[in-house]
C-alpha cells in the first residue's frame, strides 16, 4: 500500500512538472499570493479591497451605467477579472501578481517606457473599450494599490510561475473559424451563450455586469485589444477553458483551442481608432496582430489565424538585414 501511495504521488508530481515544463515555468520561482483577507481595516487595507473590487466588478463602479458620468471610465460592462481570473491571482489565467516591480518598462506598442498606470490604461482604453483614469484618482491609487500588494516581496527581474496565458504548440495550418464554430456550439454555448452575448448578472443597465462575459459584440473588448490577437487568445483559452478549468488539467484539444479563438476573434467588436499607430517598429509588432501595416509582406489574413512559421522566417531576414523597420503612421 505505501509503495502504490508512493507511487502514485511520484506520479502526479511528475505530471506536474512535466506540465510546467511545457508551458516554460519549470525553472521559475514557486510563489503563492498574498491574502488580501489577512489586511488590517486601516486606510491602505481599505485601498487594496477596494482594488480588489475594481478587478473583480469593474462595471459596478467605473462601468458605463454609472449614475455620475463622471465615474464612467469603462466602456463595457465586463470586468478586469474576466480577463484576469480569480481576481488576477490564478496562475496563466493572466494574473497580475508580481509586476509592480517591473515598471516602468518598455512597451513596444508605445515606443517608449511606460508606468503601470500607463499599462493599466491601456486596458482601460483597449480591453474595457473606454477612457483613461487619471492617475491621481481614487480608481487608479486603489488598482496600483492591490497589484502592489500582489507583487509584494517580488525583486524587480524576479519571474514567477504561471504569468501570462501560457505556451502551447503552434499549428502548421491557419486557425479555423469554420472549425471553432462546432467547437463553440458542443462546448462553450452553455456558459458565454448564443451568438457569444454572454450571461448577465442581472437585468441591463442596473450596473451588475456579467456572470459570464460577452466574447465579441458592442458590449466586447476592442480590436486593439491583447484578447482579440490569436496567440493570447488561444492560450488563455487552452489553460482556462471551459470554466473551471487550470493549465494542468485542460480540456480543450491544442487544435480545438486554436480553432474556437479562431471563431472569437473573427467576429465584429468594438473598433479603436488610431491602430496603425501603434509600434514605431513594425519588427516588434505582436506577429498576431490581426490590423497593419506589417514589415513583412504578409497578408492580415494570415497574421489573424496563422500559419506564423512562414512569417517569422520572414521577419527574422529582415532583422538580420536592417535591424528595424518604422512605422509609417507612428510619427518618430
């Protein structure tokens, strides 16, 4: 019996690291977050809750239903934490723990350093599809707050396990809608609904946001945002869907993965103006970035579903030859 115990739980702990290992976390440092429970009620305790609720219900407190229009700061009624899970602390579920120390940092979409308010902006302009909050407000202090208390104890370069989404195999074909469209249908209908409409907390406009989120439509991310490019898309899906599930236990089918974000990410959504702008240097440019120009020559098609071996072939000769490439519309 102790051998068939001993057994088993050498077992799980080689699944574990041999899962980790594929998602490239093996050699990061274990960490677990912090508590917000644990928080004395003092004014910096007050700070990071309040954080924590603007994570978790966004809509309710700077949503567009808010009763001052002053405060509505989020276009949509989703919530931060619908993209980063478990109020931004579950691992490749793009948590936000252990990255206040990496700011300021160089945004390659901007061109130039950027502050975590400048990052957290950017979600604001572009994942929750409306305006930046100052950084002096009360929002902006108590978001800082709590993913600095998530990052506590975390030296500055320190990389932790489970950030970001995850990294799968590529396919060596293009990433299918028509695919992801039966995929959706069997395994995905059931929670984000017909049509991707999502599932309401409660009646519209009472400021009560999603129980589970719209995936494309007017009350969706934008076009510029991380979600609507393939290769984030599919990871996060890969590692965290259906709900409930975590990287070690995925559900979905590599290809099946590629092929319902495929589906996502082909539907209309809310357009943000000035896209071309973004990366002064097309080399940086996310190589799944669905909206031009491109350094490369390849189509938009195929920069939104792939294949991208061709295309990395490609931009590795161009960097080897002229080391950059500008953005025409950039403006430096």
């Amino acid at each position: 019996m102790r051998n068939a115990a001993f057994g088993a739980l050498f077992a799980l702990s080689l699944t574990t690291i041999v899962a980790a290992e594929e998602i490239g976390a093996s050699s990061a440092k274990f960490w677990s977050a912090p508590q917000v429970g644990a928080l004395p009620y003092d004014a910096h305790g007050r700070l990071v809750r309040r954080g924590r609720d603007l994570i978790t219900a966004t809509y309710s407190h700077i949503g567009p239903d808010m009763p001052d229009p002053a405060q509505r700061f989020a276009g949509n009624n989703l919530a931060c934490g619908n993209c980063h899970l478990d109020a931004g602390v579950k691992k490749f579920g793009l948590p936000l723990f252990g990255l206040a120390e990496d700011f300021p940092a160089y945004s390659a979409r901007a061109g130039a350093e950027i502050t975590l308010q400048g990052r957290i902006n950017s979600c604001m302009t572009r994942s929750m599809n409306g305006r930046p909050l100052p950084v002096s407000s009360e929002p902006m202090r108590a978001i800082v707050a709590y993913i600095q208390f998530l990052s506590q104890g975390v030296r500055k370069g320190e990389k932790l396990s489970g950030l970001g989404a995850g990294t799968m195999p590529e396919l060596d074909r293009a990433a299918d809608p028509a695919r992801g469209r039966d995929i959706y249908q069997s395994r995905c209908i059931g929670c984000h609904n017909i049509d991707g409409v999502g599932v309401q907390n409660s009646l519209p406009g009472l400021g009560a946001g999603y129980a589970f989120p719209p995936l494309w439509g007017s009350d969706s991310f934008n076009d510029g945002a991380g979600m609507a490019r393939l290769i984030t898309a599919a990871n996060f899906i890969h590692s965290n869907m259906p709900d409930g599930v975590d990287y070690l236990h995925p559900r979905l089918a590599v290809d099946e993965a590629w092929d319902v974000a495929a589906l996502m990410i082909s539907k209309p959504r809310p357009l943000r103006a000035g896209l071309e702008k973004d990366y002064p240097d097309l080399l940086k440019k996310p190589i799944d970035a669905a909206y031009g120009p491109y350094a490369d020559g390849f189509s938009e098609e195929q920069h939104k579903y792939g294949p991208y071996g061709p295309i990395r072939a490609k931009l590795k000769e161009i960097e080897k030859e002229k080391g950059e490439v500008k953005n025409p519309n950039s403006g430096r």
